[in-house]
C-alpha cells in the first residue's frame, strides 16, 4: 500500500489554485483538426450541431486508471454516445513521454479496455491542449450544439485516485449535460480539475 501510495504521489501533480483558464465558459470552444488512432482526421466544428465531451487522457496516470479500472469512464462514455454526444479523447503525451502512444498502441488500449469515445486523437505536438489549457488528466470539457464551451474542469467532485470514492462523488461532467439538454444554467460550469500533469 506504500509503495501504491508513492507511486501515486510520484505520478501526479494536484490542482489546487483558482482556474485561470484559457477558454472561458461561454465563450466559443477553439476549432483545431487531429488525427485519430486510425489515421482519419477530425475537426471540432465538423460535430456543430452536436453536443461534444473532450477527454484529456493518459492511461499511466493513477487518475484515470481509477475511473477506467472498473469500467465507469466507459459507461459514462456509451451512455452519452448512445444519447448522440460525440466524445473525443485526446491525448496530448509528448513523443518519450508519460502516456505517449502511436496509433496502432492507441488501438489496442481502445479495445483492450472497452472504451466507448468516438475517437482517440493524437495531438503530440501539444498544441490543441495548449489552445485548451489542459493541465491534467482526466481534464474535462463539454461544447454545446452551438460551438459554445458549458463546461471545464474536473471530472468528479471528489479530489482522489481511489475508485471506490466514484459512487459518492457528483459526476460534473453528466450533470452538466443533463442541464445543458434541459435548457437550465449548469450549476458548476468551471472547476478545478485534478489528476496528472499533461505530459507536454
């Protein structure tokens, strides 16, 4: 349990301060173009129309294991998907850095571990987490039909890597596309996320 516990400390980087974010909520979310773990090209205004949840990810980082683990980041994925939401990973590891992937280890990840997203996007150069200011993963954001940013920050209200804290936590980014799709404000609309450091 030591040796968990200073590998999680080892691994991570806790937000805590006030977010000063690049993209405000509110505000129209930043277009960008990626390529997906297959090769094909995507681009954000291709999904107006649509509501779309844009995923930080990196499959080493304590943070996400916690809700890939037991399959909640994936069910949370295909509800939403089957709900018609367009859900983009993206992974913004550096070539030699922590969570880095080629396309082909990116697929086997996709498949091995079940995940429902519409796509996994490379942005190894950093430059769309960058646009985004993504600064951990999972670090979470939701764009509305119209293009507009509704929501950013972390994925759950409770700030651990342990998976049994899930079932007590409030899922930010579910209540706030249930809001959005009623017409009603979203009660949290930016937060503080937490988790790993993006590996730019």
């Amino acid at each position: 349990m030591k040796n968990y516990l200073s590998l999680v400390l080892a691994a991570t980087f806790l937000w805590t301060t006030t977010l000063n974010a690049a993209v405000e909520v509110g505000a129209q979310a930043p277009d960008f173009t990626l390529t997906d773990t297959t090769g094909k090209q995507h681009r954000l205004s291709d999904f107006t129309g649509q509501y779309v949840v844009l995923e930080w990810t990196n499959r080493h980082c304590p943070f996400v294991m916690k809700h890939y683990g037991e399959g909640d980041m994936q069910a949370l994925q295909e509800s939403m998907t089957a709900d018609g939401v367009v859900w983009l990973q993206v992974i913004s590891s550096a070539e030699g850095k922590q969570g880095y992937v080629t396309p082909a280890e990116g697929e086997v990840l996709r498949e091995s571990q079940g995940m429902h997203s519409t796509a996994m996007l490379l942005d190894t150069s950093g430059s769309v987490g960058r646009q985004y200011d993504a600064r951990t993963t999972p670090h979470m954001y939701l764009i509305n039909p119209e293009g507009t940013l509704v929501y950013q920050g972390a994925i759950d209200s409770i700030k651990s890597a342990r998976q049994s804290d899930i079932a007590k936590a409030k899922n930010y980014v579910k209540a706030a596309y249930e809001s959005a799709k009623a017409g009603e404000p979203v009660e949290d609309a930016t937060t503080v996320p937490y988790g790993c450091s993006v590996k730019y």
